[in-house]
C-alpha cells in the first residue's frame, strides 16, 4: 500500500488551523481519501492529559525546559500510537501544529534556542518528517483577539505581548530555514484560504 501524506499546519494562535483543517478533511473525505486529524499537545488519550498540564492557567511556575520536554512527550506518543501507523496504511494525516510550533514557541519565545528544541524533538519523531506544512500568517494581536472571542485563553496565550511577539519572528525565522513551509496570507475570506491551500495539495499529490 502507497504511503500515506503528512500535512501540518502552522501558525499563531487564532490564525484558522483548525477551521482550515475542517474544510481540507471533507475535501479529502469527497475525493475519497482515508484521512485523519490529530491536534498538538494531544491526539491521544496520553497526549490529551499532557496538554491538560501544560495549558493549564494554575501551572504558572512550570519550567521553560519542562514545557519543552512536555510538548516532546506529547509528540511522541502521538507519533508511534497515531501518526506512523496511519501514514503506513496509507493514510492522509493532517495535523494541528507539529515540531515547527516548539522551535518556534519553545526556541524563540522561551529562548531555548532552535537547535536545542530540534534535538529533543528528533528522540521524539524519530526521522518522521511532515511532506506539507503549510504557515498560516496573521498579526498575534489579531489571533488573540479572535481567541478572545471564541473561548478563554489558555497558559500559553495568556503569557504575554512580548512572548507573542517573539513568537511571530520566530515564525518568519522558521518561514527562512526550510523550504517546505509554505506561507498562507491568514488575513483574508476563509474559503479564499482553502482554495489556496488545495491548489498546493493538489500540485503535491498530481490530482
Ligand atoms: P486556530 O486553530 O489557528 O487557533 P481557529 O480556526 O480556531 O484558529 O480560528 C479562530 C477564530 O477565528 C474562530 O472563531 C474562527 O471562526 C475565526 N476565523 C478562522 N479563520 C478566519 C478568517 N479567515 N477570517 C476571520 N475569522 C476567521
Ligand atoms: P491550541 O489551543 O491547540 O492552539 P490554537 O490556539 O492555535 O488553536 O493551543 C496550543 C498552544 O500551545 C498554543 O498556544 C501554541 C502552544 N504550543 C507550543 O508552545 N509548542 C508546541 O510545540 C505546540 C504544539 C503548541
């Protein structure tokens, strides 16, 4: 069997992951892929009780390395329990950030650094790689903003400005080093985003 595709989006709080990857799992499912969504932290049962640590707003002298370690640890178990067995059956995988997030959060907004953030990640992935990463961009005051909007706002939103701030750079950082990541202009009508999206999938895949 073909092996399945690892596609990852990315991006600040609040850009439209999660409604983009809505709309790209019906696209898959009408054109008659297998297809599954993961979130991080979480996607698996493990995964999710980590998240709960971390994002919880009452864990506020948790560690930088420890959250670090912590999204690491959430990444593995998703990977080995969810992600390479799917992609093995031939799976289309979409995931709701991946190891680009902690580079970027991890490495530029706790100033861990890139590389260190890399290596803890590579014991975690073990040479899984994404084939698609597609960066969705927005101001983060906008993101927030929307975020604001729909629920309350977690351990890591609620940091603050200047962890945000870093945040972005770190993303046009990130946008800098490796060539698959493909920019997204987030600041338009949600189905212009989609049409978008799908034209680089489907320039990918040949369909
Ligand atoms: P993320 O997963 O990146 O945090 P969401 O998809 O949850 O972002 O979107 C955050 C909020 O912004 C939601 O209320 C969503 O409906 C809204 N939203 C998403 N995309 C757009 C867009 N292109 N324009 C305006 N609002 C949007
Ligand atoms: P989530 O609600 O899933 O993100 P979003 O607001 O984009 O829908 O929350 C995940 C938070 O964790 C988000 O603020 C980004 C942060 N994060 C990291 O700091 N490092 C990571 O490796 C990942 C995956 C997420």
């Amino acid at each position: 069997m073909k092996q399945g595709l690892l596609i990852a989006l990315e991006g600040p709080d609040g850009c439209g992951k999660t409604t983009q990857i809505q709309l790209l799992d019906n696209y898959f499912k009408i054109k008659g892929f297998d297809v599954i969504k993961t979130r991080e932290p979480g996607g698996t049962a493990i995964s999710e009780k980590i998240r709960n640590i971390i994002l919880d707003n009452n864990n506020n002298e948790m560690s930088d390395m420890c959250e670090a370690l912590l999204y690491a640890a959430s990444r593995a178990q998703l990977t080995d329990e969810v992600i390479k067995p799917a992609l093995n059956s031939g799976k289309m995988v979409i995931c709701d950030r991946f190891v680009y997030s902690s580079m970027v959060y991890q490495g530029v907004g706790r100033e861990l650094g890139m590389d260190a953030i890399k290596s803890i990640n590579e014991a975690a992935l073990r040479g899984l790689e994404a084939d698609i990463v597609f960066m969705i961009t927005i101001p983060y005051e906008q993101g927030l903003e929307r975020k604001r909007n729909q629920r309350e706002l977690d351990r890591l939103e609620n940091v603050g400005d200047n962890f945000h701030k870093k945040v972005f750079e770190g993303y046009s950082k990130i946008c800098e080093i490796y060539d698959k990541i493909i920019v997204i202009d987030g600041n338009r009508s949600i189905e212009e985003i989609h049409r978008e999206i799908i034209t680089h999938i489907e320039q990918k895949i040949g369909i």
